[in-house]
C-alpha cells in the first residue's frame, strides 16, 4: 500500500512515529469532530470522511461528513463504519512478528533466506542470506517495493478484482528491480518487506497471518470489528465509504472491493476508528510489546506540530493511503488520546488532503493549539 512513512507524512504512504509526552498528553479537553470532518470534506478530491476521537478509551467524539458515494449519492457514511486502513495494517503486522521475537520462536537477527528458503533461490530476492528479521521490519532490507516499481501503481492491473495473488507472486514482481541499499545501511520504504514478514509469520507458526492477527490481537484487544482480508472478492463489510480512482479513459472506478490479496502484510486490514484507536492505545502504553522490542517498530521521530508548525509536541501521526482512500491517526504518546480519521477520494492527487486531514487532528485534539 502507499506509505505515509514509517514514522513520517509523505503523499506516497504509511506513517509510523514516537516522541516524549508534552502539553496535550495531560489534556483531556477535543474540539469538535463533527465540523472536523465536515471542514475536511470540503478538500478538493474528498467523497466522504469519518472520525473518532477517544480518551482513556472512552469515545469522545465522532462525526461524519461528505457523501458515502460519489457526487454526494448514499447518504453520509454512517458512524462506526469500516474502512481500509492501508499501511496502518504494517505496525498490527509488525507487532505479531515481534511477539514471536519475545516468545522465542525466531529472533531479530535471523537471516531472510534460513526463515524462507524459496525467497533465496534463483535469487528471487537477492542478498536474502544477509538480510535479518529488524532490518524488514525497519525498511533497510534494500529491497525494492512492489508497490510502484519505479512509477506510481503496482505491476498488476489494479481493477482486477478477482484474481488471488500469492504472497510469493507479489514478491517476484520484484525480480530484477535495482535493490535500494546495502543490506542495514539506510532507510527505503517497501511494501516488500511486509509481505515477507507476513509469510514468516506464517511460516513460524504454521497458521494463516489473518488468524494470527486475530489471536493475538483483535480478539485480546476487543477489535471486534477488525479483519484481515484473505482472497478476493472480499471487501469491506457492511455500508462503507467508497473511494474512487481513475482507469485508463479517466472514468472513476469504484474501489471498495480492490483486490486486497496483493496488500498481504502490507495493507490488507479493514477496521474502524474505534478498533484502530484500542490497538494504539495498547501499544503506547506499552500492553503488546516489552520497551526493547516496542522500540524496533519505531521510526525516525515526526510530530503533527513538525508538520504544520502547529499543536502539541507530542502529537504523533501514523497513516496510510492507497487506490481511492486515505487513513490517518494522531494520537498522543503516552497513550491517553487517539483521533484516527478516514477519507475516501475522487484523486489520485492526496498531497492537499493529508495536510487537511492534519489539521482536522489538530483541532479535535489541540483545540486551543491550532491557528
């Protein structure tokens, strides 16, 4: 899935972030959600969009504003929806591999090609017999992204919506793609690297990764609404926002139903602003993961006030964006506030939108902060 960053906003993808407490972790005070939402559906490109906001795990607020379909068609999209929360699905993903770390069932310096041998043969990934376990998990593998292999959509014909992508297939789109660093050596955002810790996952504890997650998080966590899509033609259950994006004559395709089976590990969660918040709110506070490991899913710092020059130090973000839609939390760090927002899109263009989305975080959650 595009990737907002593993730990920083960029238009491309996922955001994963950490900082130290500040003014906003001792507030409890939210601005309103509702004029939030209905401000942030105003952006050019934006159907429909969905918060909520939550303090000490309770809901704080929630709103809905935009239309469920395009050209304001369906009505708003009701709260408490689903929706595809993108390269948020890489922390959740993350977070199990870790816990197999902690239980001792594979350590973090283990080698790519010991963990899955067909990934080393005929080179399918090159230097697999030097890449471990942490460096996959913090994106310096240097192994390239199946997601845009040089340009903006993945090899595969995105509106195909039927076909089942193995994860060994995804991972052999990558074939003969320069590699983007040494092994260890440097930061280089890749899907690929999700979609290998998924098959390891699998491979470690002989079960599939979307009952791993529920085991050991959705149902421990009470993310009674959460799941991890498997084989296509699955979607997202139950009225949803739908998120557009355009074919090769410009016409708008509806994308709720996108082939999710090349999103494995990657991107391929479907959850709500109340379950992404409960999983955020557990592992700020420290419940999934001992502080040594927690620290490995942690990226190069980025606050939302790093961002815009507004709101509370320790407002953190994390994200993801694919084909039609775009998802963002801001939360504090030490685990008391989370505001995870979704937006659905008519653009292929979301460069205006995560700022808007920002900024509806800033004042839901820093009311008094935000110019």
């Amino acid at each position: 899935m595009k990737h907002l960053s593993v730990a920083a906003v960029t238009v491309a993808a996922l955001l994963l972030a950490t900082a130290s407490p500040a003014t906003a972790a001792g507030a409890t005070a939210v601005g309103d959600v509702r004029q939030a939402m209905k401000t942030l559906a105003e952006t050019p490109g934006v159907v429909g969009a969905i918060g909520g906001v939550y303090v000490d795990g309770k809901l704080a607020g929630q709103g809905t504003a935009g239309s469920r379909l395009l050209n304001g068609q369906g009505g708003t999209i009701p709260v408490g929806s689903r929706f595809y929360i993108g390269s948020q699905t890489k922390q959740m993903v993350g977070t199990v591999l870790l816990r197999l770390v902690e239980e001792g069932r594979l350590a973090l310096d283990d080698k790519l090609a010991d963990l899955l041998p067909e990934v080393a043969d005929g080179d399918l990934v090159e230097r697999a017999d030097e890449i471990t376990v942490q460096q996959l998990i913090q994106h310096t593998s240097g192994i390239p992204d199946w997601w845009s292999r040089g340009g903006s959509e993945p090899a595969f014909d995105v509106f195909d919506f039927t076909t089942y992508y193995r994860p060994i297939d995804i991972v052999k789109t990558t074939r003969g793609l320069p590699r983007t660093g040494e092994p260890g050596k440097e930061f280089a955002y890749s899907n690929t690297n999700y979609t290998l810790i998924g098959m390891i996952i699998e491979r470690v504890t002989g079960g599939t990764l979307a009952g791993e997650l529920d085991r050991r998080l959705f149902r421990p966590l009470g993310m009674t609404r959460t799941y991890a899509l498997t084989k296509p033609p699955e979607g997202i259950k139950g009225p949803h926002g739908h998120g557009y994006y355009p074919d090769s004559t410009g016409t708008l395709r509806d994308m709720h139903r996108a082939n999710a089976s090349w999103g494995f590990g990657a991107g391929n969660i479907v959850s709500t602003t109340h379950d992404v918040s409960a999983f955020q709110r557990a592992f700020n506070q420290g419940k999934l993961l001992p502080p040594s490991l927690q620290k490995v899913l942690a990226g190069p710092p980025r606050s939302a006030k790093q961002s815009t020059g507004q709101c509370a130090d320790d407002l953190q973000m994390q994200g993801g964006s694919g084909l039609g839609y775009t998802t963002l939390i801001l939360y504090s760090t030490d685990g008391r506030q989370q505001f995870e927002m979704s937006v659905t899109r008519s653009t292929t263009d979301d460069s205006a939108i995560i700022p808007a989305m920002v900024k509806a975080g800033q004042a839901v959650l820093c009311p008094t902060g935000v110019a």
